[in-house]
C-alpha cells in the first residue's frame, strides 16, 4: 500500500530568532534536517512559517487587509522576498543533509479570496512528491481575489495540503509542548491537554467553535481553527516542540512523544 503523506510544519518560532528581525536560528534548522534526514519518511511536505523574516513586514505594510493604499505594494514584494530568503535557508541546510529539498513558493501556485484558499494548482506538488523530492512550502504573501492580496499562513496551507493529498499525519512543531488549558508562557498551572477527539475538545473549550479564523489570528488557537478542517477530514494532528530534540525525529517515525494528538474519533 503506498504510503500517506505526512506534512511538518516548522514553526517560525522555532526556527527563527522571533525578536530579532530576519535572523534565523541556525542551530534549530540544522537540528530539524539532521532528524528529518534520519526518520526518512516518505512522501514529506514541509511547511514552514515566517517567524522574523515575513511577519515584521507583513506587518509594518499591512499586507493581509489587502491593496488599501499604493505605499503597500512595495511590502507586499519585501515580504514574499523575505520568505523566499528563509526558504532559501532552510532548503539549502536540508540538501546538505542529502535530503532532496525543493523549494515551492506558495504564491506562485495559490490564490486566495478574502484570505481563504480559493484556487490551488497542486499538479507540481503531486509531481514533486511522485519522482521522490521533498517540496518545502511556507506561509507566503498571495494574490487575493477581493483583496487583491494578502497573507496565507503557513497553517491554512497546511491544512489544505493534508486534504488535498489525504495525509495520514499533520504535524506541527512549535516552541511550547503543545496546546494547553492556558497559555503556559503567561500561566504557569496551565495543563498540557495530551489526546483529545475533536468532538471533545469542540465541548470542552468553546473558543474552537465559536471564533472565526479571523478573529483568532496566530497563536495557539489560531492554529488549532485552521487544522480542523483536515481534522475533519480524517487527518490526525500532532502538535510538539519543534525546538526539542529528537521530539521530530520521534513524531515522524510515529513514535511516542510528548505533545498533543488531536484526531477526529
Ligand atoms: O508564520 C506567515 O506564515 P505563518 C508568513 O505560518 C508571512 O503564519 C509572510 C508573514
């Protein structure tokens, strides 16, 4: 039976230095191609996000309320560069681990209305992984249908590509152990919640039902809206610390490892 694709989104927390604008963690990203190249996981689709490398411009232009004045169209550039450069980065440190990397930009293939994926040509993808590369996607600045363009984060891209390709695994690495009761960078008594069912986590925290992805942007909960629909859809998520070794290593070879599943029953 072929295998199902597994798709690793690399935080940009966790392999970017988040307070310092376009510095990289280079220790972090080497890391993460030494235990991507040692689990040798088939049919891999990376992701990673923007970290401090997209996110500052995305910002300071105001890239996701879309084209509102022409002063933007500059920052739209700088931060799709911006990602191509962290792109750049992490593609060359897993080829020099002999791992064959190749870089897709998101907006080149994606374009999105009032922030949604709308259209996605997938067709490369499909191929990339059929002849046995990996392809390494990352949240990007996109074209937009009504707002002539926005940002599409890493973890909507995510989701979507774990429907698309009926992916057995999403996993996500990030710097906390995975979700918690609270945030557990401001509330130290906040519980790891280890294995949850959607249907439980849906009654028990009402946030997931009743935020918009809009309203919810970055953070935890943020993602964790996104990934429903693949939930949904029968893809199990796994949420660890991406800056813990060995927990990718572990997570891609479905071992044990502390962290939170999320599946839909
Ligand atoms: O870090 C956003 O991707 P994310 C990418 O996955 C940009 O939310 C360009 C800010």
């Amino acid at each position: 039976m072929k295998a199902r694709a597994i798709i690793l989104k690399l935080g940009g927390s966790a392999i970017t230095v988040k307070e310092k604008p376009f510095t990289a963690n280079h220790s972090a990203i080497e890391n993460l191609a030494r235990e991507i190249a040692k689990a040798k996981v088939p049919h891999l689709v990376l992701v990673h996000g923007g970290g401090s490398f997209g996110h500052p411009l995305a910002k300071k232009y105001a890239i996701s309320e879309g084209l509102k004045d022409p002063s933007q169209i500059i920052g739209f550039s700088k931060a799709h560069n911006a990602m191509t450069v962290l792109n750049q980065l992490v593609v060359e440190t897993l080829i020099r681990r002999n791992i064959p990397a190749v870089g897709v930009a998101p907006s080149s293939f994606i374009i999105t209305k009032s922030g949604r994926i709308e259209k996605m040509d997938v067709n490369i993808i499909s191929k990339i992984l059929e002849m046995g590369f990996v392809p390494v996607l990352y949240g990007d600045a996109v074209l937009d249908t009504r707002k002539g363009f926005t940002i599409l984060s890493g973890d909507q891209l995510v989701a979507s590509l774990a429907i698309t390709f009926d992916a057995d695994r999403i996993i996500l690495g990030v710097d906390v152990d995975g979700l918690y009761t609270d945030d557990p960078k401001t509330d130290p008594s906040a519980k790891l919640i280890e294995q949850s069912k959607l249907n439980e986590l849906k009654r028990e925290h009402s946030w997931i039902d009743k935020a918009k992805v809009t309203d919810v942007t970055g953070g935890m909960r943020g993602k964790i809206i996104e990934l429903i629909p693949a939930i949904e859809h029968g893809t199990r998520a796994l949420i660890v610390n991406g800056t813990k070794r060995g927990t990718i290593y572990r997570a891609l070879c479905n071992e044990k490892v502390k962290g939170t599943i999320i599946e839909r029953e």
